[in-house]
C-alpha cells in the first residue's frame, strides 16, 4: 500500500509542471496590444498544443492539436492579421490565420507569402537550403523524423524551453 501512494506522489509531482499551459513561442503585435502564444501542456507521453492569441484581458483560443510535441513555431503579423506555423512532430503541421479585427480565422494562404518571407528572413535560411527542400521553407522548418533539421535546431537554440 505504501509503494502504491509513492507511486502515485511521484507520478503527481512529475506531472505538475505538465498540468499547467506552458508558452513554447509567443509574438506580440507590431502595435504593442496583442500577443499570439503557442502554449503546450503535458504529462508523460500526452502533449496538447494550443494556438492563443491574447487581446488585454481577453484569449481566443485559434487551434489545438493533441500528441503534439512543439519542434518549430513561427508568426508573422501583418496589421490586424497573424499567420502561424508550427511542425509538431506527432500531430504534423498547424497552419493557421485570425484576423483579429474580425475576431475570426481566414484563409491561411492569403497570408502565407509573408509568413514563409518571415521564415527565411528570421532563420536566415539560404537558397541551397531551399532547393534542397523544394523551395518550401515549411518542409526546411519541418523536423524529418530522423536526424538533424536546421529549423528545428535553430528553434531549439531560440526557446529552449522543451529539450527534444
């Protein structure tokens, strides 16, 4: 009996920090008053990501993905409208944009031209790196499942928050 409730201590104490929403990545508005935030939350092998963008007191959550481990996240605001990538890894990639004046989600390939300059411009990612991946700075940003990816790498270095 006593082996169990240890058991149950430990496996409570190491998952505290994983039953709280933890930022992997956040960009705030050129303007100062919003902030978009990819949070993760999770305990043992279950990680749930989430999308936020937070307006003063107000969040609206914009995407959430499950088994989702956080390897690269990026955003690129263009006035009242966000545009985030991120590879997960388990769940795949998550594309989205909000328009915050609208306070809905739009159509992410009206604003992915900028969000993928955004990429190469931050990571100074060169052009053999590019043609190496198709000219797609989402598949260079994209961890392959097997060794080594420049964008996750670069990533990590940048928010060292989760060790791989």
């Amino acid at each position: 009996m006593r082996q169990a409730i240890f058991l149950l201590a430990l496996l409570l104490t190491a998952c505290a920090g994983g039953l709280t929403w933890k930022d992997a990545y956040s960009s705030r508005s050129p303007d100062g008053k919003s902030t978009v935030r990819v949070q993760v939350k999770g305990c043992l092998a279950d990680c749930t990501t989430k999308i936020v963008i937070e307006q003063g007191w107000h969040t609206t959550e914009i995407a959430r993905r499950y088994d989702c481990a956080v390897f690269f996240a990026h955003a690129k605001w263009s006035g009242n409208t966000v545009a985030v990538f991120i590879d997960g890894t388990y769940c795949g990639t998550v594309k989205v944009a909000y328009d915050l004046a609208s306070g809905h989600v739009i159509t992410f390939d009206a604003v992915a031209a900028d969000l993928q300059a955004s990429i190469i411009h931050d990571y100074n990612v060169s052009a053999d790196e590019l043609r190496a991946h198709g000219g797609d700075v989402f598949k260079w940003a994209t961890y392959p499942g097997t060794c080594c990816s420049r964008g996750s790498d670069e990533f990590r270095k940048r928010y060292p928050l989760f060790k791989h």
